[in-house]
C-alpha cells in the first residue's frame, strides 16, 4: 500500500523518502504542503490510505 500511495504522489511531483518509517513521516507534511501539486481531491484520498494502514 505504501508503494501505490508514494506512487500515487510522485504522479504529482511529490517525492516521498523510501522505507515505511520515514515514508509516514512524510506523508502528513505532504498533505499539509498547500504549496506542492497534490491536487484537492488526492488529499483525502491518500488520508484515507494512511488512516487505513496505521489501523
């Protein structure tokens, strides 16, 4: 799940650091970036992703 979301990101020019520690480390500050390309609809997508793998 981690690949297709950091794949998922990358899509829109938002690289993530490699390895499960350090990819949920980046991700909230991802979503949080108004200023990178993430797109409105992508973010609570990939939130939803996220609260799916840390349960």
């Amino acid at each position: 799940m981690i690949n297709q979301m950091r794949v998922f990101c990358l899509d829109y020019g938002v690289p993530l650091r490699l390895g499960a520690g350090l990819f949920k480390l980046d991700l909230p500050h991802a979503l949080n970036d108004e200023e990178n390309d993430l797109p409105p609809t992508m973010r609570p997508l990939l939130s939803d992703l996220n609260t799916d793998l840390s349960s």
